[in-house]
C-alpha cells in the first residue's frame, strides 16, 4: 500500500498550526478517473483545485498509531482540471493525545508527516501517479495553532513565506491498513437559539442542545482585531457561563480578523458544547451568523423508542444524542474536557444499547482489532483504547470488554467474523484472568470498582462492592461468553469449561451465605443476579430489593446500573424496576431532564439539587455510560431480545413488561433481517400487544405465563 510514495514532512520543527503540503502537476489527456490514496501521522483536510475532498472529518481517525494507521481511498474524477493543484493541511489531531503519557512518538515532538498517491487513469488506457516525495513542498497557514482538546488559533492576516520542498522521512508503511472503520462526517446543523448577555456580563450563545462538533461563524473586523469563541456545556446556578469542568482544556477559537468577512469552522479539532462565550467580538451579534454543526462517526441510526412518559421520551433522546457525541471513531467517555479517550468500561457497558440504537457493527470491529493490537503479551487488556497510558490494564469490567463487545456484537448482528478476529484477544483475555484466580476467585489487582456508585467511601470514587467480588463475579462472566465464543465457532475449549462453575462457586462461598450477599450492596446483588451466580434467586432478589427500598432510590455505579433493572424485572420485581426508571427525584434516571439535560451525565448529581455542581474534575455532562438503561427499555419495557442462541434476531423473543403507570409503549429496530417492532397499549380495560417480525425470522411472545410461537407478519394479542 503506497509502495512508490515516501513519508514527508515539513522542513520547519515542530509546528502548532496546521502545515500545508503542496503538489501542483498536469493532465494532458482525458482522464477516465483519479483515484486520491491518502493518510498523515495527525489529521488532514485534502483539497484539490480548492474542492475538499471527500467528506471524512478529522481523517484518518483515531487508532493504535504504533500498529495501525488507516489509509483512505477517494474518487477525485470530478475534481480533476488540465493544471491542478493539490493541498494538504494536516495538524497535530490525536496525535497530541497519543503523547500526553509517554506513549510512541515516531517523530520526536508531534511533528506531522504525510504520505498520499494519486493515480489517473487516462481515457486511452494509460496511467500515472502522483506520490509524496522531495520535490513537494510546504509552508505555514493562517492556521497558527490547532489542538484536540484546545481549539484554533487562526490568524487571517498572516502571510506565509515561500513554500519549501518537503524532506522525506524514513519511516515503515507495514502498519499501514485500508479504512477498516465508518468516516467521521458532519450531519445536523443546529441554528443559534438564544443570544443573551449573563449576570457577569458576557455574551452567550445556546444552541439548546449538547452536542459535539464545532460552530460555523462569520466573523468581519478590522485588521488585527481578535475574537474568542469559548465553548461550554451548561451554566451555572446565576446563569453564567460555566466550562470549569473541562479542565486543562482550553477549547477555544482564537481568530484575528483582516478587515473582510470570513465564514469560519474548524477542519482538524472538535468540541462538546452547548453554550459558547464570545469575547472581543468585532461585529454585530446576529444568531444567524452561528451555527452549530454535528459531528459523528458516520453511523445509521436503527432503534427508536416512545412512551406515554414525554420525561422518559426526553431520556431516551438523550441517550441517543449522548451516543452520537461520544461515538467519534472511538468510543469515547466524553468529547468536551481534556480527556475523550475510548475507556472500556465504558464501552463494555453501554454496547448493547449502543448496538441497538444504531449499526456499530463496524464502528466497533475497527475499534476492537485496536483493542487486540494494544492487548499485552501476556493478555492484559489496557483501560483505554487506542491505549496512551502504556502501564494501566487488567481492571474487571473495563479490560473484559475484550470479550462481551465481541460477543455482544455477534448477538446483535449475528455474523461470526467478529468472533473469528477477536478470538485470540478474548482467549489472552481469560488466560491473564485465569492465571492471577485462585480455585475460581480472583483477588488483588488494579480496579475501577463499581465506579461513581453512590455508596462510596468519603473521598472515593470507587462504589462500596468489593472489587474481589467484582472481579470474580466478571471472570465468570466472561469466561461463559468466551466458551459460547467458541462453541459458534466450533473451537475446542474444554480446558476452560470449568471456570464460570468454579468461579460462581467460590463467589458463593466467599460473598453470599443462605442466597443473601454478606456485607451486601446493591451492585454485588445484581451482578449475583444477572451473572447467574446466586443459587436462590429468590433470596437475593429480595435482597436487592431490600436495599432499595431501605435507601429509597439507586446506589449504582458503572457496574451495576447497566444490569440494576433487569436483575429486577427479571426477578419478580417489575414493579421496582419501573420505580427506579420513572423517579423524578435525585438520584434517578429522569432526575438531570429536570435540570434542563440534552445528554446523559456522568454523575447521577452533575447539578445537584441546589444548581451547584458536582467537582469540576470529574463532571462531564456527555457521558453514556448510565445511557445502558435504554438496553432495558428495549427489552425490557418493549421486550425486544435477540435470542443469544439465535443471534442476530434469527429467533426473537418478545417478552413485555408493563406498568399502569405507563398507556403505552412502542419499540422498532432495525436488523439484518428486517425491522422488528413491539407495541403495547391500554385500551378497553386490557392490553393491547402488537408484533412485527420480519420476513425470516421467527419469535416467541410471552406474555405472562404463555408462550406463543409465531413466525413472519404482524402478530396481535388483547388481554
């Protein structure tokens, strides 16, 4: 791939702004077609004759940089003139994230290097390329400075020197790959929906709904003039702007004006805003002058969900938005403070949900071939990926997303690749596992806990539940997943057959006693629930929902919140699931729409109760983790569940949970095979159900204590 072109790089060291590599060439014949291959060491917007090529933003993406670089392909037929100009800016991206912890630098300070071929094909049959090497040159742009986590700074006056010739840069192409993940493309734009000035005097712009991307501008005023766009989430309790909890972000847009009007957005950074603060600003505010451009993995939304509970509808947008803010080439924890990084608790977490809403069958291929490629030698999983801390892993429920997105991938789409290239990954997975367990117990380590639960220590982040218990609890857990792995697969795995009983064995023996968990908390009950690990069910679901009820709302944090409902639902306890679910108060699920949220919070108080906040630390208002619940929603509220036996909703079972509380609730997703709906309504003194099953499916409704089996076509039921 790329075999006659050469990396190059700017003769100028180590550039903040955007560099522009430059290469002017003719076509003396018709042209057939032109085929542009490209990729950079940072990000790059390719133009050629001054059309943008392509739309992919922030290409190449995000990957393991030291084992994995994606190279992109575009058609740039309709862009090809007689004499032609192609120009590359290229700034720093991810690449200045790859280095905040030490991680490989391959040109010593975040220097920026290209490497491209393009190819025309002439109408009589002949061809030739176009590569990166000497005889390219480049300069400086008005693009000063440009950064991941602090913005732009763009000076309209600034003029370049004359552009030099390239150096070529002696570095490896094996590590080169095809595209393997969906583009990062614009989608909505959003138009200014207040101008106001705040009590501290500033001007501030709310485009009424948090999202990630970045904000088109015009900008006119004098020569030297500079303006500030700073951005934001939310305000704070006097209804000032409020971005403390961005940290050592600065993410700002810095622009000198030249005396005529620009129209201005960012090409290589991005931001997770709601609100941004002007300062400075040479012209008349006007709010068609600001828009606000929505910027995600190019994704296809495929589940939708609606009730007769408009705070739950507002919950549900919210979850959807918080997936499409995060969802950024990597699954990220947030997109605003300086961090935006692809933890895998996280993603472990939130997958199903994640898989429902929308078609992330690629989006988390290519970030899983990531995951195998930062995985250490001796099977340790990092916490992030692509992987910048270089000596963190091996915490449970975060490192065992090596095993549940593969499996929950295959579940919902039912295609077996996924098994197939994760396989090796999840076995070193489990093998690291089994060797640091003890007759099936897992203790000692570096862990997460049940991160942000309510029932923390003081001073602590991490929950209550015993990270032993935890871990145990996972080994279990994902161990099952990898035999089923395997099973699809038809490989061997009877020397790992053992280990989930061995595991729930020595859970019981060391955390419960008589059914009930010892020294129990909410979290440690549903992970004995929903791993399957309690020998009576019944004990410790009343249990759990002894505990509920003794704190009068939920006390769950990353681990067990995803499973809280279902372990309830599951059990008996419908009625307290649709409690959690439905709470107004804090802490709850609908508790931040009273707020004013757009997205899903990091913690269940982000605001608290009085409008202040949560410690700027650690308090992203776009955060998808406790987003998980919509899973429940799904199937669970509309009972939608792809049969696990038979993934890809091959089989479906339908299996509704209601409440009086609620008219009624509707359900569609989108699958391989079809569009599979769920309805149920109140009418007439009963229910009215309503399935759809697409053609080559089958499914099995229940409802109470019947089981109905049907196949393709609309199926109804009254009771």
């Amino acid at each position: 791939m790329l075999e006659r072109s050469e990396w190059i790089k700017s003769c100028e060291k180590n550039l903040r702004g955007g560099t522009v590599f430059l290469k002017e060439f003719r076509c003396d014949k018709p042209v057939r077609k032109a085929v542009l291959e490209i990729t950079a060491l940072g990000v790059y917007e390719a133009k050629l004759n001054g059309g943008r090529v392509g739309d992919f933003i922030l290409a190449p993406g995000w990957t393991s940089y030291a084992h994995r670089l994606q190279v992109q392909s575009y058609d740039v037929t309709a862009l090809i003139k007689a004499e032609n100009s192609l120009e590359v800016t290229v700034g720093q991206g991810w690449r200045a994230v790859s280095n905040r912890r030490g991680s490989s630098d391959f040109l010593g300070y975040r220097d920026t290097a290209l490497i491209a071929e393009l190819t025309v094909f002439y109408a009589d049959g002949s061809e030739e390329s176009v590569v990166t090497d000497g005889s390219w040159t480049a300069r400086e742009s008005k693009l000063r400075y440009t950064h991941i986590y602090n913005g732009d700074i763009y000076d309209a006056t600034f003029k370049a020197g004359k552009a030099r010739h390239c150096i070529c840069v002696d570095l490896e192409k094996d590590f080169l790959i095809p595209q393997e993940g969906e583009k990062i493309t614009e989608h909505e734009r959003i138009s200014a929906m207040q101008i106001t000035e705040t009590p501290a005097g500033e001007t501030v712009i709310d485009f009424g709904q948090n999202i990630t991307g970045y904000v088109e501008f015009k900008i006119k005023g004098v020569p030297g003039a500079q303006a500030t766009v700073s951005h934001g989430e939310t305000l704070d309790r006097d209804g000032n702007f409020y971005n403390a909890n961005y940290r050592s972000a600065r993410a700002q847009i810095k622009f000198t004006c030249d005396g005529e009007e620009h129209t201005y957005k960012s090409a290589l950074t991005f931001f997770g805003f709601r609100y941004i603060r002007l300062e400075n600003w040479p012209d008349e505010i006007k709010k068609e002058n600001f828009t606000a451009v929505v910027v995600h993995s190019d994704i296809r939304r495929t589940g939708y969900f609606e009730c007769s509970d408009e705070a739950v509808n507002r919950l549900f947008k919210n979850i959807i938005w918080g997936q499409k803010g995060n969802f950024l080439d990597v699954p990220t924890d947030c997109p605003q403070r300086d961090e935006r990084l692809g933890w895998t608790g996280d993603a472990q977490v939130f997958v199903r949900t994640a898989s429902l809403n929308f078609d992330v069958e690629r989006f988390f291929k290519k970030w899983l071939h990531d995951l195998a490629a930062d995985q250490g030698r001796d099977g340790c999983v990092p916490h992030v990926i692509p992987n910048i801390f270089d000596d963190m892993g091996g915490s449970s429920a975060w490192s065992d997303a090596a095993v549940i997105c593969p499996w929950e991938i295959y579940r919902i789409y039912g295609d077996k690749a996924v098994l197939e290239e994760q396989f090796d990954s999840m076995k070193a997975w489990i093998d690291w596992m089994r060797e640091r367990s003890e007759n099936g117990r897992r203790s000692g380590g570096s862990h997460f806990g049940d991160w942000l639960g309510l029932d923390s220590p003081e001073g602590s982040y991490k929950g209550a539940t015993s990270e032993d218990l935890i871990a145990t609890a996972y080994y279990k857990y994902s161990t099952e997943l990898f035999i089923k792995a395997a099973h699809a697969l038809g490989r061997d795995v009877a020397e790992y057959e053992n280990i989930p009983a061995e595991a729930a064995k020595a859970f019981r023996r060391e955390y419960m006693e008589n059914g009930r968990v010892k020294n129990a908390t909410q979290t440690a009950c549903v992970l004995a629930l929903y791993f399957d690990i309690t020998d009576d069910r019944a004990a410790t679901a009343g249990q759990l929902n002894e505990l509920i009820e003794r704190a009068g709302h939920l006390e769950t944090g990353f681990v067990g919140t995803p499973y809280l409902l279902h372990a309830l639902s599951d059990n008996g306890y419908k009625k307290t699931a649709y409690d959690l679910l439905l709470r107004r108060e804090y802490p709850s699920w609908l508790y931040p729409i009273s707020k004013g949220a757009t997205t899903v919070w990091e913690h269940w108080d982000g605001i608290k109760p009085d409008g202040t906040m949560w410690s700027a630390d650690m308090n992203s208002f776009n955060h998808y983790a406790y987003g998980a619940v919509a899973d429940w929603m799904y199937g669970a509220a509309a009972g939608i569940n792809a049969d696990p036996e038979r993934p890809g909703f091959e089989h479906i079972i339908f299996r509704p949970v209601t409440d009086e509380r609620l008219n009624f609730v509707r359900a569609s997703i989108d699958t391989r095979r079809g569009t599979v709906k769920s309805e149920w309504r109140r009418e007439n003194g009963g229910i009215r159900y309503i399935f759809n099953v697409p053609e080559g499916s089958t499914a099995s409704v229940i409802i109470g204590e019947e089981t109905h089996d049907v196949g393709a076509g609309v199926h109804e039921i009254f009771e």
